[in-house]
C-alpha cells in the first residue's frame, strides 16, 4: 500500500503559474478570514498521520461516495479525462487525485501545489466550454465539501481519539476545503466579481 502522494515539482508549477491566480495577498488574507491558524496546521498534520494509514479506507469511502450518485461520477469524470460511467472501473486516476489532494491539503495547506498546477494547465483566459472539459462543475465542488469531511469523521471515531482532537481535526480540515473550494471558485465566477 502506497499513501504517498507524488510531490509536485514546485519550481516548475510556480513559473507556469498565469496572472489568474489568486496572488499571495489575496490568499493570505482568505486565511485569515477563514480564522486558519498554527494550531490548524497542526491539527492538519496530526489528521495526516492517522488518515495515511487508513487512506485506502478513506478513499474508498470516498469513490464509494461518489459512485453512488451518477450525476456526480459523471462530473469528476473530466479530472482523469474520462468518460461518464462507472467510476469505480476508473478508479485508479481518481484515487491518485484525491489521494495527492488529501496529503496536499493536510501537509501544505498553504502552498496549494494542486491549484497553482491546475491553473497552470488550463489556457490562458479559459473559456467556459474549456473549463467544463477540465473541471467538476461548480456546484459539485460545493456540495462534496462536507462529505470529504465526514467521511474522515467516521475514521477518527474508529481511531479512538478524544471529542476535543476529533473537533479540532474537523474544524482545520473544513476550513482547508473550503479555502481551496473558494480558490477554485474564481475560475468559474466572472471576471471582476471574485
């Protein structure tokens, strides 16, 4: 069993980076807003240390999830340039993207090396026909926020933790998703409203 994720070549990822996306300022001060802090870091990679060794568990529970709803398996189809379907049969992509999203979001929150490579794979000023054949449409990004938090929930219970370190997990783990929901979001929304 392999729960590393493959680091990205940052250097790289960050040259490539367009004007679009949301500059250091702009992220820095949505962290704040969002109340992210040290602790939640910590808290973060304390989450990292006890899902990696049940990701396996959390991904299925996750694709599981996903599969259940066809309308949302056919969305998340495009981030592996698949075809709607079982998602369950092009398993393996997806579990690679959400398994590098899941150590990404608890190891680096603040770097978002996923992000800054999807922006830099997309053309410059994407159109919204060419988003749609790269990216889940937007309300998918919404509506599977919670889920990917309660679906951790259900390991840390199992792990034994007190109701304190479980609620701290939690609370940094939403605050990261829905961060990273809200950066993903000035690609769908109209120039000048983000």
């Amino acid at each position: 069993m392999n729960n590393q994720a493959q680091p990205v070549d940052a250097v790289s990822v960050v040259e490539t980076v367009p004007a679009s996306f949301p500059s250091v300022e702009e992220i820095e001060l949505l962290w704040r807003i969002g109340l992210f802090s040290a602790a939640d870091e910590r808290a973060l990679r304390k989450l990292w240390r006890i899902l990696q060794e049940q990701a396996d568990d959390y991904l299925d529970r996750v694709l599981g999830m996903v599969a259940a709803y066809p309308a949302l398996a056919d969305a998340l189809a495009v981030l592996h340039n698949g075809t709607a379907g079982n998602v369950m049969e092009s398993c393996p992509p997806l579990r690679q993207i959400f398994q590098r999203w899941l150590s990404e979001t608890c190891l680096s929150p603040h770097e978002s090396l996923w992000l800054r490579q999807l922006y830099a794979e997309l053309p410059l000023n994407p159109s919204a026909q060419a988003l749609l054949t790269r990216l889940p449409d937007f309300r998918y990004l919404i509506a599977l926020s919670f889920p990917l938090l309660a679906t951790a929930n259900t390991l840390l219970i199992d792990h034994g933790l007190s109701p304190q370190d479980i609620e701290r997990m939690q609370s940094a783990f939403l605050k990261a998703i829905l961060l990273q929901v809200t950066l993903l979001s000035k690609l769908y929304v109209k120039e000048g409203l983000w």
